[in-house]
C-alpha cells in the first residue's frame, strides 16, 4: 500500500455524539502525552466556554474508519492526535465527575445560577442549558495515513506553537469591541510614543483596558478575565460603544502632546491606564508632562514617604483595581500639589 496522508474536516459531529462514541475513541495513542495535565477547574472552565457560545480549536483525529493498520494499536475507529484533554473534560463533566466552577456567569441569562452543577444537576433543573452542550458543534479534522511519522510530526506541530494571548483571542471574537480595540491600538499614540513591543498585541491589550475603564467611568480590574468578559459581554448588551471609543482616542492625542516621543515613562505598559486617567482629568493642569517625570525623582528619592510607600506597595499588582486607585490618587495628590507634596499634606487613598 502507497504511502497516504490526507487531512480533511471530519463530518460535522457534536459533543452528544462524540460522547455517545467514546468508546470507540482512542485516548492514549503512543504520541499523546499522559492525561491529567488539566485541573478540575481547568476542565470546568472549558465547560463554561461552551455553554457561553465559546469557539474553541480544532480536534485532530486519526481516522481509521477507512482502513486499519499498524498504526492502530488499540483497535478502535478513531484516535486522539490533538484534543486529548478537551475530549477529557467534556467526558468528565457528562459523567457527573466534574462541576462547574463557582463564579460562571450564563451569559444569555445573568439570573441563571449554574455554580458547582454536573450534569445530572443540570438535566434535572436547567435541561435545556444540558441540550446545549450536547449539541454543541466541535470542528473536527480527519487524518487518514499510513504514515507513524506523520502522525508524530503533526502532533508536534501542533502542540509546538505558542498559547495564544488574551489581546490575540480578543482581536477573533466577533462583535464590535474587537473593531474599536484595533482602530485605538491603531493610533499614532501607541505607533510612535510608547516604548513597548507590540509583537504579540500588546498594544491591544493596553487599548482593551483603556476602553473598559473608559466605559466603565473608572478604574476596574484589567486581569484577562475581566477583559475578555467585557468583549462577551457587548454582544448581548445594546450600548453604544463608538462614543466610549472617540473618547478614547480623543485622550490619546492629549497624551502624545503630554508625554512627547522618547519619553522614558512609556517603557512599559503597566502604568498607561493611569497616566491615561490622570491626562483625561488634569490635561489643564500647567506643565503636566514634566510633573509625571517629576514623581518619578520624588519616588526615588523619598522612598520613606507616605505617598512613595503606599504607591511602591501596589505597584506589583498593576492589573488590581485597587493598583489603579492607589496609584492615581498618589500621582494626582503630586501633581495638584505642584509636585511638592509634604508627608503632612498627603491624604492616605482607601
């Protein structure tokens, strides 16, 4: 027999199918790495993803319906190349062994409470939310060969490739928040003034926040989690996000006039939602620009100092919406004090 290596779409099956046919899915073929890599929680988040609508990426299946071989160790029609442990958790959760995470949020209906059901919970209080699942539609691909190495080569391919990162997610979801994350990401502000890479979407990263707090009307957290929600979430809200965005952009051209091009404060990206935030609310302050490099003196020679301490404390955070709020009253209590802040006139943020 000729040598065969031919990769298809599998024809469209879903969860309740596959689940159906376990038994006749290989797991452990000699390529695939040993279960268990993924938590309980792991697993459950996965879960939330497909009651949410989530898409997720491609199984790889070696298909053996056509023609067995050598290659077919365990007997069975079909076995795992990439997928193992997503196949594995939606197994777990249909056999009762794996609840769903406390803080998931059924986003087509926020009074639905889903935190720590299985599967039998759910077929007994929320079937239809159970039917989704089943009938969710995986996108699998079909490998039909002959070939070990092929099989070996594919799987490393596969699994070689980095994560991809929450900014590179988000820019795929669908909904208009991904559109105005790329046009802010876009503007010469971040083109030409900030000093930090922008290899895998750092800049959308940093624009995504600038839009959640800028609609939000203050500081929130920024965590991945939070982000990636606020994208889910535009698309089953009617709010009008053009004018949150113009607003964003608006600030932006403030900032490149504040800060000017070369300037060290944008080296990196924890501190630009501040700086955003205190441009949006001091932008008539005189001399803005030289006060934010100003602090940065006062910090390094006043590390004793109330404000200087309270600020280094949540520095590492930068993420934390407290981070946000402590940083940004320090720095606006600096620069409304014309950038000689005395430790008795400094007012503790809470």
């Amino acid at each position: 027999m000729e040598n065969v290596f031919v990769v298809r779409p599998f024809s469209t099956t879903s969860i309740g199918w596959w689940y159906a046919e376990r038994d006749q899915l290989d797991l452990s073929p000699p390529y695939q790495r040993k279960s268990g890599v993924w938590t309980q929680k792991d697993k459950a988040y996965l879960v939330d993803s497909i009651i949410n609508g989530y898409d997720m990426p491609k199984f790889y299946i070696a298909d053996f319906s056509y023609a067995s071989g050598d290659l077919n160790t365990s007997g069975r029609p079909y076995a795992v190349i990439d997928g193992r442990q997503r196949f594995e958790a939606i197994f777990d959760f249909l056999d009762g062994r794996v609840p769903l995470n406390s803080d998931i949020r059924y986003l087509a209906d926020n009074s639905i409470r889903l935190g720590g059901m299985t599967a039998r919970d759910l077929e007994r209080e929320h079937g239809r939310i159970l039917k989704r699942i089943e009938s969710f539609n995986l996108s699998v691909m079909s490998v039909i060969t002959n070939q070990a190495d092929r099989i070996n080569d594919l799987f490393v391919r596969l699994n070689k490739s980095k994560p991809l990162t929450g900014a590179e997610v988000r820019s795929a979801m669908s909904g208009e928040i991904p559109t105005y994350i790329r046009t802010i990401a876009a503007h010469d502000f971040f083109a030409r003034y900030v000093g930090f890479s922008n290899q895998r979407k750092q800049h959308e990263n940093v624009a995504a926040k600038l839009l959640l707090i800028e609609h939000r009307g203050g500081f929130v957290e920024t965590k991945k989690t939070n982000l990636d929600r606020f994208v889910a979430e535009a698309l089953l809200t009617e709010s009008e996000f053009s004018y949150t965005a113009s607003t964003v952009q608006e600030n932006l051209d403030q900032m490149s006039r504040v800060f000017g091009q070369g300037n060290a404060l944008l080296r990196s990206s924890g501190m630009l939602p501040v700086y955003y935030w205190i441009v949006r609310n001091h932008i008539g302050v005189p001399q803005l620009g030289t006060l934010l490099k100003d602090f940065e003196r006062f910090r390094a020679d006043h590390v004793t100092h109330p404000a200087v301490v309270a600020f280094n404390a949540v520095s590492r955070s930068t993420n934390d919406e407290l981070s946000y709020r402590v940083r940004y009253s320090v720095l606006s209590q600096f620069v409304e004090a014309g950038g000689v802040l005395d430790a008795s006139d400094f007012v503790m943020p809470v």
